[in-house]
C-alpha cells in the first residue's frame, strides 16, 4: 500500500551550530524528514542528540544559532520556506500552523497568570476574536483536552494542578488555533505511567479528530510504538536510521538503534544481562571525521568507519540507515 | 550462618523458616509529615506519606519498592536505614529494632547499611575529590588505618566499579550522569555493607548508561553477596534486577510478590493496571491497553477505605468502609484487596 498523503512540512539539509568564541558546536546536521499531512512521526535519541534543537529552528526560537537549508512548509497558500519569513511573519505561524508542547511543561506556563487568561491569550494572538469569545475558546479546548469542570478551572494557577493536568493545559493551549502541525517535545517525560498512558491517548484522540500532523520527540522506544508511524533515530546531531516503525522495531539495522533497543530492560522477559553500550556520545565542538558512532560501536573497522562520515543509504521503501556496513548488517536478522 | 545459600542460586522460592532468613523486617511502619499551615496554632494536617506498612527482606534477595511519583518509596526507604525516623512501627535490621539504638550502636549499624541516591548530578559533594569521597567512609568506619591503605582501597574500590585510579584525584563535575552514578556506588559499598538501599539509581541515566549501572549493580550483589531495596517507578528495570516486588499507591503496599508472578500475573486492580500502562517497544502488544482514569488523591487527604479505590474500575461501595489489610493469598504473595472474587 502506498501512502498518498501529501507532504506538510519537509526539512531539507538542516544543519544548526552554535559558535562561542572560536568554537563552534555543530549541533544539528543535515537532516532531512518528512511530514505528511496527519501523520506522527517520532524523533528519537539520547539526551543531548540535538532534537530539542530540531525542534526548535523549526519554530524560529534559537536566537542566537546559525541555521542552514530550507524548512519547507506546503499549507493552502503553497509552499514556502519558514526559515526564510520574517520574524512577525514566523510569530503569526507560531501557534497558528503549528502549535508547540515544550519539554517542561512548568517553565512554560506563567506561575503568575491563571490558566484561563493564558490560553484566551494565546487564542487572541491568533484569532480576532473577542475577550468574550477567547474566554469561550480557552472554556472549550480545557474540555477537549479532558479537564473536569474547565469553566472552573479557567480561574485556578498553573502551581494549583498536578503535573499531568499542567500538561493538559499545555496541550489545550497549543491547540487553540487548530494547528495542522503540533511539535510535542517529551510530553510525557516527566510524567508517572498512569497519567502518561492517559495522555498518550488523549494525544491519539486529538489527532484523529483535529486530522493535525505530529512531530513527537522522545526518548523512549515504549512511547514511540505507541503513538508513531515513522522513526527518525537521532545520534550526534544526525539521523542514523529512519523508517516506519516496524521497520525499526522489529529489524533495525544500524548498530546504534540495535544496541540501544538491546539495552531496554523487557517488561515481558527476564534477562540475565543487558547488552550496554560502552562510552559516551562524542562533544558536538570536536565531532571525529567518520562515523560518529564508531567510537562506541563493536562493528567498526578502521578506515571504513573512521575517514569519512557514511552516507544515509535507502534500504527500501523510507528505510535508510547511515552505516557504511548496513548491507551487512541487513541480512541479519535481529535477535 | 546457619543456613548459607550457595552462591548464585535465588533465593526464590527458598522456603525456609523465616526469623533464620530474614535480614530486615518491617512492621507497621509509618511515617507522617507535619503540614503547617498559615496559623500558629499547629494544625491537624498530615501527609500521610507512608501508612502501616509491613514486610520483611531475607537475605541476599534484591527486594523492589515500584510505585508513582509520592506513593511514598523515598520516605520508606530513607527509614529503613534510619536516615529519617518513623512516627511509629518498628524497623528491625538483622533482629534489632533500630529506634532502640543508641548513637554508637547506630554508628555500628551503619556500616552495615547504605544507600545509593537518585540524582547523580546532586549526591557527591562538589568540593571534594572522588578520592576524598570515598576515602571519607573508610576513615570513619575504621576501616583503613594509613594514607596508603587508605589510597589503596580507593583505587581498587574505583576498579571495582569500572572506572581508571586516576580518577580519584578528580571532582564530581568532571564527569558523566553514568561516571558519576558508579562514584556513588564505589562510596556505598567502600565499607562493605550487607545491606543497600538503591532509590532510583537508574533514573536520571539515559538507557545506554542505565544498562552499564544495571550490570554493574547486578554483578556487586552477585560479589558481595549484598541485600538490596531496590526502589523504582520503571517496572521493566524491576523485572530485570528484582527477587521480589512491593507495589505502593498513596503511603500503602497494594501487593508483594515474586517477581516472575506479579509480572506474569498481576494480583491487585493497581498493579494490573499499573503494569497494563507501561508503553513497551512491541507494536504487536502496544495498542491494548487498560487507561486508569482520575489522578493520584492527595497524601493530605487520603481517601477512606482503599486509597485506591477513587480510580480503581473494580470498586464497590464496601471499598470505602474498611481499609483492606494485606493478606496472604498464597504461600508467595499477599494482597490488600477485598475483591478476592476477582483475584481468582
Ligand atoms: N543555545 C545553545 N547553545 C549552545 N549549545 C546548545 C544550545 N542549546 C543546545 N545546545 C547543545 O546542543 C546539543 C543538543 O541539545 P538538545 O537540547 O537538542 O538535546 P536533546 O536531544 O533534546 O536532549 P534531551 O533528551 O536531554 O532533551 C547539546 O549538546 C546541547 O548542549
Ligand atoms: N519532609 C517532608 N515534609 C512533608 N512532606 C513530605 C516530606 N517528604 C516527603 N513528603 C511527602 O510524602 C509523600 C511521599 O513522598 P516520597 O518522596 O516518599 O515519594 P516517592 O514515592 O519517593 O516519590 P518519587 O517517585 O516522586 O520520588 C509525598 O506526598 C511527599 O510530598
Ligand atoms: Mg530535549
Ligand atoms: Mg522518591
């Protein structure tokens, strides 16, 4: 079956670095992936891979990194780059096309403001819409996101929720506009099972009624086969493996995403020892010349590995792998 | 010891009288926290953070606390090694009741019990060097007499958790979440201890690292023969390391038992779901699920009856009326539900 839906968001060769003196940090590299409209596709990697980053050029808000390629936006007016509109222009974009959840949901919600007021105001940002009718919006969407009594709550302070209502919050604020694209940064990170799986759902629900695209970053490969259709594993600033979730589940092919779906305790088995992988993820300010990965990966071989940084090699349909061994590998079967 | 366990065999399953087993014993135990409120007057508030809790550990088993953010895991094991005292019930560590000891004892008692702490960016003092830290419970357990001794058992103890001597002249900000997680075990066991209490010393670590510190406190319990509390939220780090398994909601124990059994066939309405709720990386298994609705109720105000009866799809009203003890439902788990005509 193929997929027929059309592309909403591409990035297209995105690279950000941040330089600091005569230092500069290459923390995003190349990296191309697709949206389709009302897909979820999930970003995953280590702490420090650089997603938040992704995320964030996406949205305009890293003020002081140089960002390159193109964010190429294809909405009912055409396409366009939103790396290249102004910044009012970006601002109007911003929780009107796309709609943002940040990974901490306590920094960014106003301590001082009622919830009510926050999301009236994030409707009036958007919307011409009166105080009357911004009060019935942020009235509106506490309910969709599945607040009891959001009348009442309307007038209760960001520290007199528990976290997973503060999250609901947060989603319900950046769903005000109908976004057709919402950026959810670990929107259940800090949360306790329970509440995740519930939020998870209402994330499901949402989107098959609002028929809004997702990108959805994490950590965790439990979260991401719930709720993705596609994976991006981010290593270092790069994406090293991407496909559909199966694919990357279930025969993964690069030896990062191996080893660290290896290194996953099992909730359905035990075993006596976990595959760990030795080392850490290289400084992105002294980024070694090859495969990025090499330094910790039990399959690399001088030279091959190590002179040259390997190219992201399509396997098959939207399978692609960044590993100069992968036919190798590919034949395996995973374990 | 009159009953010795051969080395690497379980103690699951081992059914032997249990005063000749048992290292630590808990009974009853409470703790409440005094809420003051905008008055003078002391008020009546309480966080009831942990709530007539019963157990025992034997020794040489990995003994797991699981349950959500303020179920009260900490406060629990915080007490168990008398970092903080509870309001009432008794902690007895190998027969003796720790309240009854005096400062000397205590200090005795001590050396036999540690802990290892969650967060590995906060636990280790920054102005001290790794050496000094773990030289610091050598000097004041006696253990080493001399510099050299003293240097000597710090490097080997570095070894032990797979980290290079040279590291001992350095301070905690030189390193990794995952370094330093294993700088703060290296000080936990520097004064051999039979007994560990781990909060959550996986938690903060991303999984690569999480599997480096999994293996490495599986093989320490393996070479010294340690007993551990292992307290955690993420269930499939239990599965892996536990013996046994304690689930706590709201300041309570819901269910205890062998791990294989809880995993495979959860007892209790919290466990089953608690355990339905973990996202796994399967998609096969992934998209049936039981979603517990409501959140957690406050520590402050508990609901009567079973604490968790407010969310739990299987209440009735007689849930409200008692709170259900934790019983033996088989000669390997006990449960505290009165629904026995579900848990069949
Ligand atoms: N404003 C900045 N200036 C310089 N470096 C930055 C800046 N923001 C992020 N970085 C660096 O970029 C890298 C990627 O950070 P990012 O926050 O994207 O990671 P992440 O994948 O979201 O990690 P986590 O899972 O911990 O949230 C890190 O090395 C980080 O230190
Ligand atoms: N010193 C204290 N004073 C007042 N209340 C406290 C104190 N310490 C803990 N509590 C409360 O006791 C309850 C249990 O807390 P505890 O830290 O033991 O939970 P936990 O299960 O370890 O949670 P987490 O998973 O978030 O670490 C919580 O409601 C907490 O707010
Ligand atoms: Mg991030
Ligand atoms: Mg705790």
């Amino acid at each position: 079956m193929t997929d027929t839906r059309p592309v909403l968001a591409e990035l297209q060769d995105v690279s950000v670095s941040f330089t600091k003196g005569n230092v500069t940090a290459h923390v995003v590299d190349s990296i191309n992936l697709s949206i389709k409209e009302g897909e979820t596709v999930a970003l995953i990697g280590e702490s420090g891979s650089g997603k938040s980053v992704t995320s964030l050029a996406i949205m305009h808000l890293l003020p002081r990194a140089k960002i390159d390629g193109k964010i190429m936006w294809h909405g009912k007016e055409g396409a366009r780059n939103l790396l290249a509109l102004s910044t009012r222009e970006m601002r109007s974009f911003r929780g009107g096309s796309i709609g943002m959840i940040f990974q901490e949901p306590m920094t960014s919600l106003n301590p001082l403001f009622k919830i009510g007021d926050q999301i009236a105001e994030a409707a009036r940002l958007h919307r011409p819409v009166s105080r009357q009718e911004a009060r019935q919006i942020a009235e509106d969407s506490l309910r969709l996101v599945g607040i009891p009594e959001p009348r009442g709550r309307l007038n209760t302070y960001p520290f007199e929720m528990s976290g997973g209502m503060r999250q609901r919050v947060m989603i319900a604020m950046s769903l005000v506009c109908r976004p057709a694209l919402l950026i959810a940064d670990e929107p259940t990170t800090a949360l306790d099972v329970t509440i995740q799986a519930q939020i998870l759902e209402l994330l499901r629900r949402l989107q098959e009624e609002l028929g809004m695209s997702m990108l959805f970053i994490t950590h965790d490969f439990g979260v991401v086969a719930e709720i993705a259709e596609r994976i991006a594993v981010m290593y270092a600033g790069q994406i090293v493996e991407q496909g559909a979730t199966q694919q990357i589940l279930e025969n993964p092919v690069h030896p990062y995403t191996r080893a660290l779906l290896n290194a996953i305790p099992r909730l359905d088995k035990r075993s006596a020892r976990l595959a760990s992988i030795e080392g850490v993820v290289p400084d992105p300010r002294a980024l070694p010349p090859g495969c990025r990965f090499a330094t910790r990966c039990q399959f690399a071989v001088p030279d091959l590995c190590t002179s040259q940084p390997p190219p992201l090699s399509e396997l098959q349909d939207g399978h692609a792998v960044r590993c100069a061994r992968w036919p190798e590998f590919a034949r395996v079967e995973y374990a | 010891m009159l009953y010795a366990v051969p080395a690497g065999l379980s103690l699951r399953g081992w059914n032997m009288p249990d005063q000749f087993n048992v290292l630590l014993e808990v009974r009853n135990v409470r703790k409440f926290f005094g809420v003051r409120g905008k008055s003078v007057l002391p008020t009546a508030k309480y966080v009831q953070a942990v709530n007539e809790v019963n157990f025992s550990v034997r020794r040489g088993e990995v003994f797991s606390v699981v349950g959500e953010s303020g179920s009260g895991k900490t406060t629990l094991g915080q007490m168990l090694i008398r970092l903080l005292d509870p309001s009432d019930g008794e902690i007895m560590f190998d027969g003796v009741d720790l309240m009854t000891l005096d400062d000397q004892q205590m200090r005795r008692a001590r050396k036999r019990m540690q802990i290892i702490f969650q967060d590995p960016y906060s636990s280790l003092n920054p102005y001290m060097t790794v050496g000094d830290a773990i030289g610091e419970v050598l000097e004041v357990h006696g253990i080493t007499k001399t510099t050299a001794e003293r240097d000597q058992r710090v490097d080997d103890l570095l070894e032990t958790v797979g980290l290079r001597s040279a590291t001992s002249v350095r301070y905690p900000h030189e390193f990794s979440g995952g370094q330093r997680q294993r700088i703060a075990i290296a000080r936990a066991i520097a004064a051999n201890p039979e007994f560990l209490v781990a909060d959550e010393p996986v938690s903060a670590l991303d999984v690569s690292v999480q599997a480096q510190i999994l293996n490495l406190i599986s093989d320490l319990r393996a070479s010294m023969g340690l007993t551990m509390v292992f307290i955690s939220h993420d269930l499939a780090v239990v599965r892996h390391i536990a013996d046994r398994v304690a689930v706590m909601y709201l300041g309570r124990i819901m269910e205890i038992a062998d791990v294989d059994e809880f995993f495979d066939r959860p007892l209790h309405p919290y466990s089953q779901a608690l355990l339905s709720a973990v996202p796994t990386p399967d998609i096969r298994r992934s998209k049936q699920r039981q979603v517990l609705s409501g959140e957690i109720a406050s520590p402050m105000s508990p609901p009567s009856g079973c604490v968790f009866r407010t969310r739990c799809p299987h209440a009735i009203e007689a849930c409200a009326g008692v709170v259900p003890p934790l019983e033996l439902k088989s000669a390997t788990r006990s449960s505290a539900c009165i629904r026995d005509d579900l848990l069949k």
